[in-house]
C-alpha cells in the first residue's frame, strides 16, 4: 500500500520516534497521507505533483481496465502479513534496529494507506 512511485520514503522516515504517538489521531494521519506527495505530474502543466490516491484514481478512469485489478490487489492485502514482516525485521542485529514502535507505526501507515484507497475504490 506504499506509494507506486517511492516505497523507501513513504513509511513515514521522517517521523521522529518522538512524534509518532500523534498520527494514532485520526486526523492526523490522513492529513499526512494526503499531503504525500512525488514529483510526478499528471500532466507537464500541472503546477501540482501527484497525490498517492489521486494518482491511482486517474489512472483507473484513464484506464478503466485497471479498476479491477486495484481491487483485486486490495482484497490480497492482509495486515497479519505486515505485522509478520516487521516483527523479522526487528530480529536483524544493525546499527540501527527497528524498535518495536517505528514497526507499529509502519503498520498502522500502511494500513491508513490501506484505507484511504480502499475508500476511494469502493
């Protein structure tokens, strides 16, 4: 549910450990989803970059062909997935590990995301 045009950036790096308990807010964290954007445009014209949603969107009313296969890949998503892979990933002995937290925090990103696209497809 990472953005298609940045999967490194978008679960949230720039969330100070400190921070991440606010974007448990609602509001907060579709505020953040929504203010996500890349330097893709959806036209060269467009003085705007492409928000995540709106670009999948687009694309799907320019290509109706796709609607289905957004939906198939959203009906494929499951969250105990997710939290399987964080939880390995805080197994890895780094200089920098993944606390427990951030893990929580990229699952519940991931999720909103989920969401938020999932509401726009239904």
């Amino acid at each position: 549910m990472s953005p298609v045009f940045d999967n490194g950036t978008s679960l949230g790096y720039e969330i100070l450990e400190s921070k991440i308990d606010d974007f448990y807010q609602s509001d907060k964290m579709k505020s953040y989803i929504r203010k996500g954007r890349h330097h893709l445009r959806w036209q060269l014209k467009d003085e705007r970059r492409c928000q995540h949603v709106d670009l999948l969107h687009r694309l799907t009313i320019k290509f109706p062909n796709l609607n289905d296969r957004v939906k198939e890949k959203l009906a494929l998503f499951q969250p105990d997935q997710l939290r399987s892979v964080m939880d390995n990933c805080r197994k890895y002995s780094v200089p920098v590990p993944l606390t427990q937290k951030r893990a929580d925090f990229i699952c519940h990103l991931v999720t909103s995301r989920y969401d938020a696209i999932k509401q726009k497809f239904s």
